[in-house]
C-alpha cells in the first residue's frame, strides 16, 4: 500500500472530498475509538474547524507509522 493508494481510498470513502474528519477514519480504519485515532495519527496534522484533516496529509501520517 502506497500513499496514493490511501489518498484515493479515503477520497472515494468521502464521496470526493479533501478532507477527513476522525470519525470518518476510525471507521475506515475499523477502530471504534476515534480519540486513539486522533491521538496517533492526527495529533500532530493542522485541522480546519478542530476536526476537518487534509487526506494527503493523513495518508502521509499513516504512512510513517508503518514504515
């Protein structure tokens, strides 16, 4: 799995959009908490409202963590 593959995922899972929300990828992710969520992949992501995440920029956090 590439980052472009993640983005396009997401992307699709959105209907299109270029944001994410923690809940929307708890879901994608299969997790029911989106705190741990949040926590691990987010904390360190600018956000829009406190809670809209650029998807490239998700794809790219999750990214680091599996390498």
């Amino acid at each position: 799995m590439d980052k472009q593959s993640i983005v396009r995922r997401f992307e699709r899972e959105t209907d299109g959009q270029a944001f994410i929300t923690a809940t929307q990828l708890a879901k994608l992710l299969g997790r029911k908490d989106s705190y741990k969520i949040k926590e691990k992949y987010l904390a360190n992501l600018e956000c829009i409202d406190n809670k809209l995440y650029f998807i490239p920029d998700v794809a790219q956090e999750i990214m680091r963590h599996i390498s």
